[in-house]
C-alpha cells in the first residue's frame, strides 16, 4: 500500500474497519485504537511504516502528508 501510494504520490490512510478487513481476509488479529497501540509501542520496526493513528484510523508512512498530517 505505501509503494502504491507513493508512485501516485498520495498519502495512505486505514480506517480500523478497513485495517481489520484486511486483516480478516488473511487470517490475522484484528485490532482497535488500544490493540494496535500495544503492537506499534512493542515494535520499532513496525512504527518505521506508521507516520500516524488515532481512534479511527492509522495513516501510513508515505512520501506525501496526509492533510491531517500538516496540522
């Protein structure tokens, strides 16, 4: 997701609904705000993906800020 979007330069963002339909359709856990927390603090390696998230939703690390991303 994060090469697609930086080759059409556009930033990418999940909703936790999305994240977790993908996550269903290859038989991993699914997560909320609180789930996804724990994994990201417990990760650094997964935290280089993740430029950001809160309790909707998680923007990935892509070359192009989201519009949330420059407040």
């Amino acid at each position: 997701m994060i090469g697609g979007a930086d080759n059409k330069k556009q930033p990418a963002y999940l909703s936790f609904q999305a994240l977790n339909k993908i996550m269903r359709n290859i038989d991993k856990p699914q997560f909320d705000y609180d789930g996804f927390k724990v994994v990201y603090d417990a990760n650094p390696d997964f935290q280089a993906y993740v430029k950001n998230f809160d309790d909707k939703g998680v923007t990935l690390a892509t070359k192009v800020e989201a519009p949330s991303d420059a407040q």
